[in-house]
C-alpha cells in the first residue's frame, strides 16, 4: 500500500515521463518536416541564384512539395503511431499562412527579388520561434539564428545573396532537423 504523498510522486514522475515523451515525438515529427522544407529550400534557392529565370516556378514547387510532404508525413506517421500530426485546421492554417504572405508580398508591398528572399525566410522564422515558445527553446534558437543570418545576408552579401539562403536558410533548417533528431 502507498499513501498519499507517494501516490503523489508517482504521479509527478508521470507527468514528467509523459511530457517527455510528447516533446520527443514532436521533435521527431518537426525534424522529419524541418529536414524536408530545409532540402526543398535550399533547392529553390539554388535556381533562383544558377537560374534566377526559373525562381517563381521553383518557389511554387517548394510550396506545393513542401505542403503535400508535410501531409504525406502526417499520413504516414498517424499509420505508425495512431497519433494525429495534420488535421484540416493546419492545413487551413497553413494555407491561410501562404495567402498572408502572398497578399502582403504581392498586394501591399511589391518586393524586389532580394526582398523577396529576405521576407520569406523571416516570416517562417517567426512562426518557428513562437512554436519555440510552446514546443521547446531549441525552435526559438533556430528561428532567431536562421532571422540573424538571413538579415546579414540581406545587408552585406551582394550578388550572391540566393546561394547565402541556400545555405542559410536550406541548410540551417536540414542541420535543425538532424540535430532535433539527435536531441
């Protein structure tokens, strides 16, 4: 028999057990979608710097990839975990997300390709360092060193500015990724 003080470690032992099982599953969620989105990045970074022609079609296929690879990963996960990581409110918010961004880029400010390039990975940044606030301070390091780098970019790298994001951004988030896989 236990008494009460002792029913009441355990249950603080599981609680403690339980959140850390939650905040590893979703690190390892995140990581598989954070590596995804750093390759698809990087990609299109690297088009628009070797073939800056073909940017705005490669940019709308990082957004599709990247939207219909997060849905893929949630099917795939929920087959293996029963857990829910994609319902209809984050597609909504996802897209409502893009639509915001779009207005703001294309309605109220007409930006410059470099600006372009400098908004986007910002925008993304600050979405990751507010999840920080509730998933983990990992997210808010990688959100705010990921903003940093982008705006040095933006300020002191000259024409090679897309293969600075290339790196930057696509591969920050891919390093991201593994390293939340490895935390």
């Amino acid at each position: 028999m236990i008494d009460s003080k002792q029913a009441g470690e355990a249950l603080l032992e599981i609680n403690d057990i339980s959140h850390r099982v939650r905040q590893s599953f979703i690190y390892d969620v995140s990581s598989q979608m954070t590596i995804l989105w750093g390759v698809l990045v990087l990609g299109g970074n690297l088009v628009t710097y070797f073939t800056p022609r073909y940017a705005d079609y490669a940019w709308m296929a990082v957004y599709v990839l990247g939207i219909s690879g997060w849905f893929l990963l949630g099917v795939v996960g929920y087959a293996k975990t029963r857990v829910h990581t994609f319902d209809i409110r984050m597609l909504a918010a996802i897209l409502l997300f893009f639509a915001f961004g779009f207005f703001v880029t294309g309605v109220l400010g007409h930006f410059t390709p470099r600006q372009l390039g400098t908004f986007w990975p910002l925008y993304f940044m600050l979405v990751y360092a507010v999840a920080g606030l509730w998933f983990g301070m990992a997210f808010v390091a990688i959100g705010v060193a990921i903003a940093a780098l982008t705006l040095v970019g933006y300020f002191f790298i000259g024409e090679a500015f897309p293969l600075w994001m290339a790196f930057v951004n696509g591969g920050g988030l891919v390093l991201s990724g593994l390293w939340m896989r490895w935390s």
